[in-house]
C-alpha cells in the first residue's frame, strides 16, 4: 500500500501495487507546502506512517495530545470551545523520510505532529484550510485508518 497526497487537487490516493484503489478530498494548510517547524505548512515529500491512533472509537471521536478526551464532537460542543483545532475519529501520524528536508532539525514532520486526520470541517474538504496536517472527513479517515498498516508510505507533493 502507499498513500499519495497531492496538494495542488486536494486529493489522496490510496494504491496497492501502483493500482489505485481509493481517492478521498482533503484539507491541506491555509499556509501552502513548507516543512519548516512553526510555519502551519503541509510537509512535502516522503513520509511514512509511523503510528495509527484512534482504533475502536466512535467517528467524531474528540482527540487531544494523541489521546481521546471521552468527548465527541457535536455542533454544542465546536460553540463552547471555539478556538479548538478539532483532531477527530483516527490519527495516522507521519514521519519524514528524508534527512534534511521533512527528517530531523527544525523540518522534522514527526516532531510537527503532521497527521492524517479527521475534522468536522467536511465543506472545507477541497480547499487549503488546515494548520498543515492533512484533514479528512471522519468516515473516509476511519476508512483508510482500516486499510492500511503502520510503516505505510505517504507520498505528499504540491
């Protein structure tokens, strides 16, 4: 399996063996493609998934620091804390592949905690509106968080 993210259409793509089996719309960064630690840019290059979080809970399921908080996300609770960068469902963490450019020092997109992961945000899906992980919505995330397997790579490109 490898996963293609394509900044420019919004798109990822899920292949097995180079036959594209899935394509889902996205949400890259508000900020364009930049690896640099602070900048709220989407990392280009060759990543990996280096952890899957998230298995068994419910979609909408509310994520903090990479742990559930015991909430799910409903329109009351976007209004109560409105300031919130809403982690949702499933958690594919990426870690860069390449020394110097998304590995390490101050681009490193493990370190950034660049994610796959879900929002709430569904008609943003198409457009660049995230803080530079990459958002799906919470069915396709579970979708693909069921697909794949840890050690999967991610391509993203601009």
């Amino acid at each position: 399996m490898r996963i293609e993210v394509d900044i420019a259409s919004q798109r990822l793509r899920l292949f097995d063996h180079g036959r594209r089996l899935a394509e889902y719309r996205v949400s890259t960064a508000a900020n364009g493609a930049g690896e640099v630690n602070g900048s709220g840019m989407t990392p280009r290059g060759r990543h990996r998934v280096r952890a899957k979080i998230g298995a068994g809970l419910p979609p909408g399921a509310v994520l903090s620091a990479r742990r559930w908080t015991g909430e799910i996300w409903t329109p009351q609770l976007h209004a109560r804390h409105p300031g919130r960068d809403w982690i949702l469902s499933r958690i594919l963490w990426l870690c860069g592949c390449e020394r110097g450019r998304n590995r390490l020092g101050c681009v490193d997109s493990f370190r950034r905690y660049i994610y796959l992961h879900g929002t709430p945000y569904a008609d943003q899906l198409g457009t660049p509106a995230s803080k530079g992980c990459v958002r799906m919505s919470n069915e396709d995330i579970i979708e693909l968080y069921e697909r794949i397997a840890p050690g999967t790579e991610v391509d993203i490109n601009d």
